[in-house]
C-alpha cells in the first residue's frame, strides 16, 4: 500500500472540494450582501432627490 491509495486520494479530493464549495458560498453571501447594500443606498438616493 502506497500514500496514493485510494481511499487517501478520495478523502483529499472530498477535503478540497470541501475547501471550494465554501470559497464559492462565501463568494455568493458578499454578492447578495452587496446587491442588498446598493439597492438600498439607490433607494435612499431616490427619496432624496424626491
């Protein structure tokens, strides 16, 4: 048995697609944070100018 098992390349393919799938989540919570902010600031814009 070498360290290229299977078993070892699965549990490091899981570990890192782990790693990757929460990169992308907290990727797409700061876009909606940000779609949330600028909807805001544009709507208290227009009240203003109203």
């Amino acid at each position: 048995m070498g360290r290229n098992n299977e078993r070892n390349i699965k549990k490091h393919n899981d570990k890192l697609h782990k790693a990757q799938d929460k990169v992308k989540q907290a990727e797409m919570l700061r876009k909606e944070k940000l779609k949330q902010i600028t909807k805001k600031f544009n709507e208290t814009k227009d009240s203003e100018n109203n």
